[in-house]
C-alpha cells in the first residue's frame, strides 16, 4: 500500500479518540443541607428539650474528636431576634436574613451559639441568592464562632467545602475537607470521594486513583464512584488499569448509558484492542444503548483507518460504510471511495465519491479525481 494514499486519509485518531469522562461528583446537596437544618432549627426556637433532642437528632459524626459545646441553645434576651430571621427565611427574604444574622452577630449579647446560627443561616440565604463567596465566608464564620452542635458544625463546614469546590478553589476545598475528615474520622464514601474529586481537579490524579480504587473495592455496585475512578486512573496514565474496571463493569451489566460505553471502547482503542472496541460498539447499537450520530461515525471511522492500516481492506470497507451515512459530512464517504478505489471498485468509489460531495468535504477535488477517472 503506498503512503501516499495512506496519508491522503482525512481521519484524525488523536481527535477522534479524546475522551472526557469525570463525572460531575456527587455530594452531599447544600439546599436540602439547609432544609434539613431549617426543621432543627425550628424545633430548637421552639425550645425542645434537650433530651427530646437527643433521641430525635442521632450523631452524624460519632467519631468526632470536637468538643460539643455544652451551651448550644439560643439566648433567651435573643429568641426574639432569632425568630425574626427563621421568619424571615420562612419567607424566602434572603437578603432580610442576612441583614438580620449580621446585627444579631453584632450583638453585644450574643453568644458563640447564636453568632454561629446567624451565621450559618445567612451563608443559606447568601447560596439562596447564588452569591457563594458571600456564602462562603458566612459559613467560615459560623465555623469559626465555635457554637453549635456537632452535627450542624460539620454539616456547615461541609457545606463550605462544597462551594468551595463549586467555585473552583479545589486548594481551598482540600484544606477544609481535612480539616473536617480529620476531626469527623469519616468513612463516609461521599466524603471520600469528594476528596479524590479535588485532587484530581489540582492534577493530583495517583492520590486521587488510589482513594477511588479502595472505594470501588468497598462499593463494586456503585457506578458513579466507578467512573470517578477510572477517570483518574486515566488522568494518572494507568490506561490499563481503568480498562480492567471498565471491563469488569461491563460483564456485570453496569455500563448502560452511551458515555459508559464509549469510555470502555475508547480504552480499548488507546490499548490497541480493535477487535474489542467493535464488539462493544456493535453490542451497544444492538441493545440500543448507542445511536446512529457523528459522535458514533468518528468512532467507526477510527476503527476503519486501524483496519485500513493493517491492510484489512474488506473490514475497512464495511466499516466506512457503517460511519458514512452518520457522519456530519462527507469525509467518510471520501474515505470510503478512496478504500474502494484502492481495491479496484471503480464503480462503488466513483458512488461513494458522488455522495461525498453532496454531505461536502475539504477538499472537492480528491473526489472529483476519483469521479474523473
């Protein structure tokens, strides 16, 4: 096969093979973080009894090495003041409550508990109103004030570590998440996930492999840490690693979304593994889980030029022809007639050719030199 009719191939491999398959972590929600502080708080205005607390409200954190505060209970020269801003938040006045938490914060009587509420209560209504560096440093305040409970402590410090990350300040994130795994001696995969997820957002990928590979050890049914997981074992250029997670995933019947799938077989063909990558294609258009599109016309014409390459003329052909009629233009029937053409199908080229210049390709004339002979 001479190399100028190689080269004259228009597929790009590195193009079409790059893959971006991090899945967005999944966290603990800060909205319904603040609905479920907002039912304690209300029940704490209502002044429970503490006993009745402590059956209702169990531990979040039980290994926490913070000391509780012994006081962590509302003022009685402020209650009014506090109910004024639970009011307030009741109502969806986020910029009322903010006001509010400030002057009782600046309060003379206030104490480590009511500052810390305030506080927290304002960073809610600061993400209410989508200013998370506001938020954020209401949060950092309420954590700093030192006065509330465990549970509403760390949920808040929590809470901070996830607009943190949100807004992209992974160092900031980092610190604070161990900070708070360190004294909440979490286990929670959640938790730990949302540490690999921002190391691997600071290029951190091997710390970041290694934590999702213990998760998915603990938790081999849950998809989104698996694919957590082999994002950054591929980010870490462990290909063949991620390809075994992949591969087990698929024999179980994990991968059921198009993006699952193509991150398997994109694997496959960054290992050189063709043959695999077909059959996991053609599998997922049986069932299907992948659809007729560009998307899927790049992959095929990938798989082709291999075939190509190798002198699998015949498996070249079929597989042009399976990424022509999908693709967004015509460089695949380009492709295709110029395979053809090669193999002395003079007739099927100049076909081929034809339809490359209707879907319009780069160079007209590569196809027209067909259709001219």
């Amino acid at each position: 096969m001479s190399k100028q009719l190689r080269h004259s191939l228009v597929v790009a491999v590195t193009a079409a093979l790059g893959l971006a398959i991090l899945a967005p972590i999944v966290h603990a929600d800060p909205q319904s973080t603040m609905r479920e502080e907002r039912a304690r708080r209300r029940a704490e205005l209502g002044k429970q009894d503490k006993q009745d607390q402590a059956e209702t409200q169990p531990a979040l954190y039980p290994n926490a090495t913070r000391q509780q505060p012994e006081e962590t209970q509302v003022s009685p020269k402020l209650i009014k003041h506090l109910q004024d801003m639970q009011a307030r938040y009741e109502k969806d006045d986020w910029t009322g409550v903010i006001a509010k938490a400030e002057e009782i914060a600046a309060m003379p009587t206030a104490n480590a508990y009511d500052k810390s509420f305030a506080y927290s209560m304002a960073g809610n209504a600061a993400a209410n109103l989508d200013d998370q560096n506001k938020a954020a440093g209401f949060f950092a305040k309420a954590i700093e004030s030192n006065g509330l409970d465990n549970n509403s402590h760390y949920s808040t410090m929590y809470n901070l570590v996830v607009i943190q990350y949100g807004e992209e300040k992974y160092a900031d994130a980092l610190a604070t998440l161990n900070k708070f795994l360190a004294e909440t001696k979490s286990e929670k995969p959640e938790h730990l996930g949302l540490r690999a997820g921002i190391l691997a957002n600071l290029d951190r990928n091997d710390e970041a492999a290694a934590i999702y590979k213990d998760l998915i050890a603990k938790n081999p049914d849950d998809k989104r840490i698996l694919m957590n997981g082999v994002a950054a074992l591929q980010g870490a250029d462990k290909f063949d690693e991620a390809n075994v997670l992949m591969e087990g995933a698929y024999k179980r019947g994990m991968l059921t979304e198009p993006r699952e799938l193509r991150a398997l077989y994109v694997g496959y063909m960054n290992s050189q593994r063709w043959d695999d990558a077909q059959k996991v294609i053609e599998d997922g258009i049986a069932k299907g889980i992948l659809q007729a599109g560009p998307d899927l016309a790049r992959d095929y014409q990938v798989l082709a030029q291999n075939a190509y390459m190798d002198d699998k003329i015949p498996l070249a052909i079929a597989l042009y022809s399976k990424a022509a009629p999908m693709a967004a233009d015509g460089e695949a029937y380009l492709n295709l007639a110029k395979v053809l053409d090669y193999a002395g199908k003079k007739a099927e080229a100049k076909a081929a050719a034809k339809k490359a210049l209707e879907k319009g390709v780069k160079k007209p004339e590569d196809a027209n030199r067909i259709l001219a002979r």
